[in-house]
C-alpha cells in the first residue's frame, strides 16, 4: 500500500508539440505547482477559473486525489482529476471507485491532441490499475456551443475520447445519470482488481427492485 501510494504521487512528465508550441503533460502534480501556476482565464467550463484552481489544489491534496496538468510556459492550459466519489454518491460504497472527475483543455488549446495526451499519461499510471476508475459524464457539463457539436456528437466525441484508454459505457439506473438521456456512465477496471470488484461495482450498478439488466454493456 505504501509502494502504490508513491507510485500515485510520484510525477510524470511529457512533452507534446502544437502548433501553439510545446505542452508539458505532467502529473500527479503537487499543490505547491498548481499554487504557483497561473490558471488559463478560459479554464470556465465547469466553474469560475479562480474557484476551479482552488478545487484542483484541494483535490491534489486528498490521500486518494490526483491531478494532472497541461502546462504552457507558467501557466495551467487544461487538466484531468481522479479522487473517491462524492460520500452521498452511491459509488462511494465501493472501496476501489475512483472517479475520473473532471477533464478541461482552454478554448484556444483544443483540438491539438491535448486531452487525449492528458488521459494517456494519468492512464499510465501504474496505481490505477488498482482501481475501478469510473466517470459520470453529464450533458449539462458540456461544452455544445464552444465545440459546434449536437449533444448526441459531444457524447460520441467524449465516449471515444474516454475510450482510448479503456473506458467503456455502461448501463446503470443511477437517478443523476438517468436524468438526461445523453448522460453517460463510463468503467474501467484495472488489471489489479478482481472478481469481487466486478460484483461489487455491478450490484452499485442497478439498486431499484427488479433491474434486469444488470452489468450490460452498451456497446
Ligand atoms: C473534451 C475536451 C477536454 C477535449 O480536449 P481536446 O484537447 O480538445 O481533445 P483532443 O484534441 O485530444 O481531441 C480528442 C478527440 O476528440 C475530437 N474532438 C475534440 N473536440 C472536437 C470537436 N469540437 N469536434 C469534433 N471532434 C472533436 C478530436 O478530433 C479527437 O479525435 P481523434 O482522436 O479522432 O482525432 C475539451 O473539448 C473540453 O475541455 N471541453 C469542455 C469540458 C468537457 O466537456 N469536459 C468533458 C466532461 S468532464
């Protein structure tokens, strides 16, 4: 356990060329970076940018919280973040859920390969083969009118995108998810989990009386 929590703190990085020059996809990075960073003004997609660094710094600094970041020179251009759900959520009943919570490039930054870099490098992270790393994904969260994109086509985009690191969708009867058809739950066990951790997460997946369809996978 001491060996798996190193291993989750201990940073890397990588360099990715844009057209806008040169990112450094780096993590899980400390609090102290994410202080001293300054935070794209445009990173406004799920809060104001000031509060959204401070969430980030927060989450950096719980036992089980990781952040990554895109650095440009000094400043934070996007990010993705991994900690344990929500207490009141029903997937905090399992010890081994860790929620991919957030992903966000700045406007000016999309589209060069920076998200996909983001979820590449967290996903290399050994630690996270010992968890069943899940991600809620709500239509609400979504940027449609930034990307030109239908809700149906942000959904397609962000289930492949989710997908290159091995997420999959799946089926649940959790209300938060139900409440919009295009919301979208998403899985992904790591190697180091076991049989116990598939029937625990299934059982999470449906909760009402009589589901059937239990641990269907969508595509
Ligand atoms: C989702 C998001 C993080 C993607 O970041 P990004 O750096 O633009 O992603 P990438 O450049 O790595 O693109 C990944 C893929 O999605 C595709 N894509 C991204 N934006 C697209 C758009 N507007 N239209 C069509 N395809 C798009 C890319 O073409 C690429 O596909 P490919 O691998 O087949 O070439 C970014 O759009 C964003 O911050 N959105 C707002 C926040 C959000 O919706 N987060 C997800 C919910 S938590």
């Amino acid at each position: 356990m001491e060996n798996r929590k190193q291993e989750e703190k201990e940073e890397k990085r990588v360099a990715l060329q844009t057209p806008r020059g040169e990112v450094s996809i780096q993590g899980p990075v400390s609090t102290h970076l994410i202080e001293k960073c300054t935070f794209h003004h445009e990173l406004a997609n799920f809060r104001p940018p000031p509060r959204q660094k401070e969430a980030l710094i927060f989450i950096a600094g719980l036992p089980e919280g990781m952040v990554y970041t895109a650095l440009y020179g000094g400043s934070i251009i996007g990010y993705t973040t991994f900690h344990r759900p929500h207490k009141f959520s029903r997937w905090s009943r399992h010890p081994r859920i860790l929620e991919l919570g957030t992903i966000e490039v700045a406007p000016e930054w999309r589209r060069y390969g920076v998200g996909k870099k983001l979820l590449e490098v967290s996903f290399a992270n050994p630690s996270l083969e010992e968890y069943v790393v899940i991600t809620t994904e709500f239509s609400r969260h979504w940027d449609l009118r930034g990307s030109c994109l239908s809700v149906w086509q942000y959904q397609k985009m962000l289930t492949k995108l989710f997908g290159t690191v091995g997420m999959q969708q799946v089926h649940t009867d959790d209300p938060s998810i139900l409440e919009h058809p295009a919301n979208v739950l998403m899985v992904r066990f790591g190697k180091n989990t076991g049989a116990r951790d598939r029937l625990l997460f299934a059982e999470l997946q449906f909760e009402k009386e009589g589901s059937e369809a239990r641990a269907v996978r969508v595509t």
